[in-house]
C-alpha cells in the first residue's frame, strides 16, 4: 500500500503542475466563481494539451515523444503569459490569496478521492472482463503510435474506428509520468472519479453561490455541503432499485441488477435494456467513452453558465468579443464530446440550445412575434460559431471515423410505468416540485440559475422519453434494439438530474422554509430519504466486486495483469517480453476469439496489432460481419492449414512480422502445426510451451 501511495502522490503531482499552468485562463473565464474555477482548470488542462498533441501527430508535425508533450505543456505555458501579461498582477495575486483557502480546500478533496478509489482499485486491480481488454488495448496501441490515427490493434492494417479521445488523454498522461500503462489504467479510473466528484461539487455550490449577490460564511458553508450533496449523487449514487430490492433479497442483492431492471419484452424477464450510471462505471472500471467523457462534461456546463451570466450581465446583450470566445470554447468542448463519446455531441449541443433559448426568451418583458424572431436569429447566430468551432474540433478526428449507426427506429416495447418509477422516481419527485415551484413564482423573483437548472432537467426528462418511442438502429438489433440508445442517453439525464439535485434542495428548502413551512418538513424528509435511498448504492456494488476490503487483500494498482500470470504464465512471460523487447507497430498473428474471452490477449496487453481480435467488437467497429469473418478464416487458415504458399501469401497480405503460439492458439486451432511455423522463421521467444516466432 505505501508504494502506491508514493505513485499516487507522484501522478497527483503531475496534475497538480498541469492545473498551475492552465490556471491563469481559468481565473478569467470563471472570475465569478468561488474556486476560480480551479477543478475546470485541470480537467481543461488535460483535454487542451492532449487536443493540441494529437492535433500535432494528426497532421505528421510532431512525433507522440514525450518531448512533444512537454513541448505542448510549456506552449501553453508561455502564450498564457504573454496573453495575459498586461492584466494587473496585483489584481492577480489579491484573487490567489482571498481564494487560496478555498482552492486548498478543493484540491484536497480532490486528492482524497484520487486516492480513495485508486486504493478501491487496489483491491480488485484486474484488467480483464467486460470491455477492459478493448479500452487497455486502445491505450497501448496509441502508446506505440507515433502519429495518428492509432492502429486498430484487433484489425491490423487499418486505424481505429471508435471515439478514443479518452483513452488518448490515458496514454497522454502515461508518457508524461513515466509509469507503466498497467498502473496508469487504473490511475485513470481513479482520475475521473475524482474530477467528477470535485466537479460536481464545484459546478453545484458555484451555482447556488451566485444566486446571491451578499454571502456570509454560514451561506458558504451551506452551498459546500449541497455541493458535496451532488458530488456524492453523481458519482457514488444509483437508483431506488439498490434500496427496494437490496432490502428485500437482504445479502444476495446483485448490484449489476440496478443497470439491467427495465425489459424489452414484458413477457420475457431474461431480456433486459441498459440503464447504467456512473458509480456502475466506476465499480466496474472499464475505461470506457461514456464515463471518460464525464469530466468534460461538467466543464461544458461550467462554461455554459459563465457564458449565459456574462451574456445577460450585459443589458444590451451586446456580442462581444468575449461571448464570441465563450461560444468557440464551447464548441471546441462539443468537438471533443464527438471524439470521446460521439452521443454526447447531439445531447449536449441540443441542451446549449435549450439554455440558450430559455435564456433569450426570459430575457424579454413582453413576448411578441418580432420578440421570438430576434430570438431565433440570435439562436442562429450562437448556434453557428458553436457549430462551427466543433466541427472544426473534430475534423482531425472524423477524417478516420466512419459512423457506426444505421438510421432511426421505433421501439417495439415500451419500459413498464412502476419499472420507471423505481429508476427516477427520486429524481423526478425533485424534477416536480422545483417545476411547480418555478410555474408559481413570479418571473422577477427567479433567478437566471432557475432557468438553467428548468432547461437541465426537462432535457433530462426528455432524454428518459425518447428511448420509449425511437431507437438508433445499429448491431445489436433486433434481439436487443434499443440497449444502446437507452444507456447513452439516460446515462446523461442520470448526471444532469444529479447535479441538478442539490441545487434544487437548497432553492426550495430555502423557499418553503421562508414562505410555506407546513410544506417544508414533509418535502425534506421526502428529499432526505430519497437521496438516503440513492445512496444504498455503492454500500451493495464496492463490496460485490471488491470484497471486504481487508488490507491482507490488497492487490496494488501495479497487479492489472497477475490474473493473466496466475492462468497462463507462459502468455504473461510472452507479454512481458514484448512489451520490453518490440518497439513500434509490427503485425503479431495470434488466435481469433470472441469478444469477452481471454482470447486477443497480447494484443491488448502490447499494443502490437494482430489481423483479427474480437469479432463482435470489429462486426461493430467495420459495420458488419463481412470483413472481420473473413479475416477470422484467413487466421484459422495459417495456422492450421496445409498451404504453405497460401499461408505465406496472407502473412504478405497482412504484413505479418511476429506469430503466437500459446495454449489458447493450441486450443483453438487443434490441428496446429507448430513445427511447420518454426520453419517460416525464427524462435525468438519460448516458454513454457509458448513460442514467439519472427518471420524471415
């Protein structure tokens, strides 16, 4: 545990140093906010270096070093310092020192739960299962590129074809630290558990904090606790499934049940929908887009208030150079959300223009239909330099990216009302009363945050809605149709209604409590227990998949790959070696498998690119079956076939430079003829009944 600690404190440091450089933007652009925006600082600083390097390695400039890296950081560095070398530094220095205890106050927090769920991972470190061996192999292959796009290491001669900015960012951090992938998977994982927790905490008591124009230290206070409030929902919290059904089966709760409750088919229990959220993600620990994309997330929506506060400080609603600057920043994070989580682009995009719009319309005393046309080309107008600014973002990226969906459907089965209840029923019990308390309050008695937290959540609502009417068409239809629209989309309304939560509590309580005290006791006890019931969450999943946490359990973060040494030694020893001994990209042939299998190991492990890995992560990623089953014969044909022109003839097809012959080859292909492949080169690597051979 103490050399972890020690590697922990190192990787926090690293942060720490990115955040100090970005800092000095962050305390322009979020000047109003109590923490200068100090959290957005390292999560900007994370996507903007990363952005700018892989920008650099997209257009062949500059190699994916770590030079290149310090390069981009040290950049950033001395345009930040030139930008702003005429601002007042005395203003400057007085902002750090009456901040200074606040800023410490969260970076501590963020350090507490860095490390609090580095050491969660410690317990149970394993990267294998559900989509590890994919999300590890994305890292390692752009570990071993030195420009872009990474190589598919499941498709060898082609790119990947899969929104990996996440991953990028991963493999960005690993070279700067030095430290191996295996710890820095983990690291990561613990990484944007913290920035989503000090995120959400920030962006809520921010919030709340600027509703008034004269605070006092208890108000302070206050909004910190209902900002830790929201953290805690976002981050560790699930649904009221975990209370109802935990209570009833007692100790055999199943956590994954409260992700796989809604059905496709009433009358068939065994077809479940997906409906996760992030404290599943975390648990489960796949370094996958949707969780990846979380951080930016909160940053989107930092910037998106920032933005609708300056615009209308202004009376005149003047578009100023600022605004304009706003607006491409928030494209540029749009851009971003494609290349990380491309579903999150439509979401977001789509919540900017409701927030933009509901700002507009509140904006105006009286409405008329000249009021709604000036709106709408105002709306115009924004919506394109936001446009734009993320097209612009992504083109590096989608010039290698074809689409993997297919069109619009209709659902065929629709989720059972009380199924509904017990998903959001806490969520929209909040939803509810704070829609009702907006309907019965005057306009000028709302604030502009009440309208942004209205737009949130009717958007949240929304996005549980359309998932009952249309689906995106794609693989894993029709058995399973709308899995995927389903856990993208709720998977947003789950952050939105979360950090939208503590807000709400401290707008109402704070109302009813003034005005309507009869209503405040039942609505706080309602809201108490809801929010209790959320909790029961992380109590039934941490423990269900790792353990007690007993300290003679602890595995260590640098353990991702033990379970591999326990199972196969001999693979373990041949991954090592690779990893140690083979620089660059070459082609290594190994056994084709079927997604969620062990098979495709040392490709994952290595990031050297094998012709064909999982087979249904590739039917997806090449939009059907065609390509990667006839690439998956092709390998059976090697190994097992009794050609030796033909089997030569596709080793030049694939530029094939290194064959595997482990157990899991030997066991997929029986009629393996290991001394027929000895003779096409040379044995550089054996052990225990696996042999690496290179071809002549």
């Amino acid at each position: 545990m103490l050399a972890d600690f020690y590697t922990i404190f190192y990787w926090w440091l690293v942060l720490l140093l990115l955040t100090a450089v970005f800092f000095l933007p962050t305390l322009f652009i979020f000047k109003s906010f109590w923490d200068k925006g100090w959290i957005f600082a390292k999560i900007g600083s994370i996507t903007l270096v990363s952005y700018l390097v892989f920008v650099l390695g997209a257009v062949k400039a500059l190699p994916f070093y770590r030079e290149t890296i310090l390069m981009v950081v040290i950049f950033f560095l001395a345009a930040f310092l030139w930008i702003y070398r005429s601002k007042d530094k005395k203003e400057v220095l007085y902002t750090l020192k009456k901040s200074r205890k606040l800023i410490a106050l969260e970076e501590g927090l963020f350090f507490l739960t860095l490390s609090f769920w580095a050491f969660i991972r410690g317990f149970e470190p394993r990267i294998e299962g559900l989509e590890k061996f994919m999300d590890f192999g994305f890292v390692n292959s752009i570990l071993r590129s030195k420009f872009f796009p990474p190589a598919d290491m499941w498709f060898a001669g082609e790119s990947i074809n899969y929104y990996y900015f996440g991953h990028f960012q991963t493999a960005v951090l690993t070279k700067l630290s030095g430290l191996s992938s295996v710890v820095t998977y983990n690291l990561m994982i613990a990484t944007i558990f913290g920035l989503v927790f000090t995120g959400s905490f920030s962006f809520v008591s921010n919030l709340i904090i600027s509703c008034k124009k004269r605070i006092n230290r208890d108000f302070v206070k206050k909004a910190l606790i209902l900002g830790l409030m929201s953290a805690l929902l976002v981050s560790l919290g699930g649904n009221l499934h975990s209370a109802i059904y935990g209570l009833a089966k007692k100790g055999s709760y199943w956590y994954p049940d409260s992700t796989r409750f809604i059905g496709y088919n009433p009358n068939n229990p065994n077809d479940k929908t997906i409906h996760e959220f992030p404290s599943y993600s975390f648990v489960v620990a796949d370094l996958h887009g949707h969780m990846n994309n979380i951080p930016m997330v909160l940053l989107f929506m930092a910037v998106l208030v920032v933005f609708t506060n300056q615009f209308f400080a202004d009376k005149k609603r003047r578009t100023t150079l600022p605004i304009i600057g706003l607006l491409a920043f928030l494209g540029f994070l749009l851009g971003i959300f494609y290349m990380t989580n491309s579903w999150d682009l439509p979401i977001y995009g789509v919540f900017f223009a409701a927030v933009l719009f509901f700002s507009l319309l509140t904006a105006n005393r009286k409405i008329t239909i000249r009021s709604l046309f000036a709106i709408v080309k105002k709306e115009a107008f924004f919506g394109l330099i936001t446009l734009s600014s993320a097209i612009i973002t992504f083109l590096p990226f989608a010039l290698n990216f074809n689409p993997m969906t297919e069109g619009i459907g209709f659902v065929r089965a629709n989720s059972l009302w009380w199924q509904l209840i017990v998903l959001w029923g806490f969520f929209w019990f909040v939803a509810v009363c704070f829609w009702v308390f907006v309907a019965k309050t005057k306009k000028e008695k709302l604030v502009p945050s009440d309208f942004f937290i209205l737009a949130a959540t009717l958007w949240a609502t929304v996005l549980i809605i359309v998932p009952e009417i249309v689906y995106v068409k794609d693989i894993y239809i029709p058995e399973y149709h709308r899995a995927n629209t389903m856990f993208k989309l709720v998977y947003q309304s789950f952050i939105i209604y979360g950090i939208s939560s503590g807000y709400i509590f401290w707008r109402l309580s704070s109302e009813l409590k003034a005005r309507k005290r009869l209503l405040y006791l039942p609505f706080l006890l309602l809201f108490l227990s809801g929010f209790m019931a959320q909790m029961a969450y992380p109590f039934y999943a941490i423990k269900g998949y790792y353990g007690r946490l007993q300290k003679k359990d602890y595995k260590g973060l640098s353990a991702g790959l033990d379970f591999l040494k326990k199972q196969y030694p001999s693979d373990y020893q041949a991954v090592l070696w690779i990893r140690k001994n083979i620089t660059g990209q070459s082609v290594l042939l190994e056994a084709v498998g079927d997604s969620y299998t062990l098979y495709n190991r040392v490709s994952a492990f290595t990031g050297l690119p094998t012709v064909e890995g999982w087979l249904v992560h590739e039917w997806l990623w090449r939009g059907g079956y065609d390509q990667p089953g006839a690439r998956a014969a092709e390998v059976e044909s090697v190994y097992q076939g009794e050609s030796d022109s033909a089997a030569s003839a596709l080793l030049k097809k694939y530029n094939v430079s290194y064959i595997l012959v482990g157990s899991l080859e030997k066991e997929k292909y029986p009629n393996l003829n290991e001394e027929r492949i000895k003779s096409w080169g040379e044995e550089i690597f054996s052990s225990a009944g696996t042999s690496l051979y290179k071809l002549k």
